[in-house]
C-alpha cells in the first residue's frame, strides 16, 4: 500500500490551453509471500511523483478533442527489506543494502474525452 498526500492543480491559461500539475510522496510497503517453497519478503520505503503537463484543444466547435503534452517523474527508495527463507533463516537490510529506482518520461498524447 502507499500511504501520503496528492496535490493536484490546474489552470486555464488561455480558453483552449490548461497547465495541470500533480505532487505526490509518502511511504510505500510491500509483502510477497510464497508457500510453495515457503518464503516471503517485505519491503518498505519511500515514493515520490511529479506529473506536469499541458492541453490544448485546437477546435473550440470539438471541446472534447485535445492534445496533450507533459513530463512525468518517479522514484521509490527502498529503506528495508526483510527475507524469510524456506523458513530456516531470514535476513534483513537496513541502511547498507538500500535501493533507489527512478523513471522519468516526456509524452504527447491526442485524445477525446468521453
């Protein structure tokens, strides 16, 4: 599960062009459980979003044509890490065997709203 706040905006700059943005962080969890060969982990950590972007619809006749184009960022940190396997023994991770993965993208995008 993810637990923490979203903060979403927008504003109309033109009447056919908005700007839009969303700001999310918080903490984040996990659990894999495997009874065939009875394991499990858990992990536990960080995430934070940023989404920014732009639309604009090009025939005011058609609202609900539109283009859009933005750029998205996202990164999770993994501050622990718990492994219990094949129940015999179970190892944890703190501080020294933490992860951060990232992914940013551009996109551009032509829709219609239903």
């Amino acid at each position: 599960y993810k637990l923490g706040p979203t903060i979403t905006g927008g504003y109309q700059i033109m009447p056919n062009l908005s700007a839009y943005g969303t700001f999310s962080f918080g903490y984040q969890t996990g659990s894999i459980k495997n009874d065939w060969i009875r394991s499990s982990m858990d992990i536990h950590g960080g995430y934070s979003v940023i989404d920014l972007g732009v639309t604009y619809t090009p025939m005011p006749q058609y609202p609900k044509f539109h283009i859009t184009l933005g750029y998205s960022k996202k990164n999770w940190s993994m501050d622990e890490v718990k492994a219990d396997m094949f129940n015999v023994f179970e190892v944890e991770s703190f501080e020294m065997l933490s992860n951060d993965f990232s992914s940013s993208s551009a996109y551009f995008g032509v829709g219609y709203k239903f």
